[in-house]
C-alpha cells in the first residue's frame, strides 16, 4: 500500500476530483479533516438535495450508509461512493421493513412517517420521510385525523409530540451517541457555564431537550450561531459538528456537552478513505431498482414540502 502525507493525499484527492467530475459530500459529523476537503458539509436534508440536484457524476459521501443510499436513490444515474462500506447506522438497523408491515397492518389509515435514519427497505413501507431539520413542520401538517406512524427514532418522535402536540404510534429505536445524553449531564453543564446557551440536536430524549434552550438539526445549529445571543454555547450533539462551528464563527466560545458524544461510525472515514474511493471508483452503492421506485417516494414527497419551510440563506 502506497502512503502519502496529507498535504500529498488532499492533492491527489483534488485532482482526481475533477477528473472524475465528483463532488465530495460531507456530512456535519464527519471529523475535520474530511469535512476541509468536501465540497458541501450539511446535515442530511442539505446533502440530499444537493445529490438530487448537482451535476456532478460521482457522489463521495462522506456520512453512513443510508445518506448514501439516499443519494442513490435520488440519483441513480450517478455513481455513489461511500468511502468506508462499514461506516452504519445503528438506529436505521433497529427497525424493518417485515415488522414495519406488521405495525401498518394493526393501524389502517394511518400515515408512515420515517427518519432518514432509516434503510431503503423502511423506506420502502413509508408515505412520508423527515429530516431531524423539517420533521416538526411536516408532521404538524399531517391532517388531523389521521393516525401517524412514526419509526424509527422515538427520541426524535417524542420531540416532535413535545413540539407539535401530535399523538404518534412510535417504533422503539434510538441513537446510542445520543442517547449517552442524560439530564444530569445538562444540568451540570448549566452550573458550570451559567452565562452559556445550550442547544441539542432532536435525537436527544425529551426530557433532556426540555432542559436545552433550543433544540435544532445541525445545519440550524450552523446557522444560530451566525446570531448567537451569547457568547458561550454548549453543544449537546455529536462532537463534529463544533469544527464546523467553530470554522465559520471563530469568535464564539463552544463547549461540549460532553466528550464521550462520539458517533463510531461518524468518525471512520479519513482522508485515506476518501482517496482510495475516487482511486478504485468503490465501495458503491446502489439500490436494486423495484424497491428504489418505492423507497424514493417519500424521499421525494418530503424534499417537496420542505422547500415550503426551509430557512432563508
């Protein structure tokens, strides 16, 4: 195996870049390194419209699998790239599409609503696919009186009831990185920085976002703080997200809820990773095409209303 220094793989990285007519998709958890060589860092509604919509050829996302898959889905004529093939999620592999059938088939009438921390096959099962950055919105615009099915982060699915009022019939997953997140851990930080705000992503438990002042995705976080009223800010999320932060708004103060909220899999792909992907034009991914045609109707159905709510640039 051939070794570069990063200054030599960024550069090799650039040119097979342009080469390839790629770009390079990365997702705000993604260690630093890899997000200073993407061409657009987002959360996950950001980089699934840029799949759908860009023109380059190949698509390197730099996340977990099923932001590939989405992006595969949505652009089928592209070539996806995940860097590392491991990099998963252990949420979406906490619910199915077999036992989703089943969930359905107990409650006729109501509508699917799934993460997009879910797999292909999920998504497959659902009418409607939500972001952590445009659930609230679209749910609130359900109709009234229809039943709502919710799957697979009941974290997400409590904030959402908590936020909209909504009743849900919720799955039974989570994110463990975001799980490790306890009320204590909220409460301690307070004490220790009084002056500071405190935001958290919405794959926090409900009785933790009850304790944070606000509660967004990653890319609201990325622009709050554009406009912070403080100049502390305490991040409860995956520990990726304060480079970027910390990147585009050098001047705030950003403190970590705690060190321990590491996403594993987040933090596999490396600069190396990356390379050897535009190299040998793997791992791909694809989505076998029957159950792409189903598994991209939400996707498309959300991508749809969301431009009704999406936040002025």
């Amino acid at each position: 195996m051939v070794l570069y220094d990063d200054k030599e793989m960024i550069a090799r990285i650039d040119r097979l870049r342009k080469s390839r007519h790629a770009v390079i998709l990365t997702h705000n958890y993604q260690l630093g390194e890899v997000q200073d060589i993407a061409d657009f860092t987002g959360d996950s509604l950001e980089l699934s419209m840029i799949a759908a919509k860009n023109s380059a050829e190949v698509i390197v996302f730099c996340g977990v699998r099923f932001m590939a898959e989405t992006a595969a889905m949505l652009a089928p004529e592209k070539t996806v790239l995940l860097p590392v093939a491991t990099a998963g999620c252990l949420m979406a592999d906490m619910a199915d599409g077999e036992a989703l059938r089943q969930l359905k088939a107990q409650h006729p009438g109501a509508v699917t609503v799934c993460y997009v921390n879910s797999t292909a096959a999920v998504k497959a099962e659902c009418d409607l696919c939500v972001t952590s950055a445009n659930a609230f919105e679209l749910v609130r615009n359900i109709p009234a009186d229809r039943e709502i099915i919710f799957v697979p982060d009941r974290n997400l699915g409590g904030n959402i009831i908590r936020a909209t009022g909504r009743p849900m019939i919720m799955w039974d997953g989570f994110c463990p990185t975001h799980m490790r997140i306890t009320p204590a851990m909220v409460q301690a930080r307070r004490r220790e920085f009084p002056a500071a705000k405190i935001i958290a992503h919405p794959e926090v438990r409900p009785e933790v976002a009850e304790l944070c002042d606000e509660v967004m995705s990653t890319g609201g976080m990325c622009r709050y703080v554009k406009s912070a009223p403080c100049r502390e800010l305490i991040i409860a999320t995956e520990s990726g997200i304060i480079h970027r932060l910390r990147k585009e708004n050098p001047d705030l103060v950003y403190i970590p809820l705690s060190e321990q909220i590491v996403c594993p899999d987040m933090k596999m792909t490396r600069l190396g990773d990356v390379l050897r992907a535009l190299e040998t034009m793997q791992p791909r991914i694809t989505v076998p095409e029957p159950l792409r045609e189903r598994a991209v109707l939400p996707i498309r159905r959300m991508l749809e209303q969301s431009a009704r709510f999406a936040p002025a640039q």
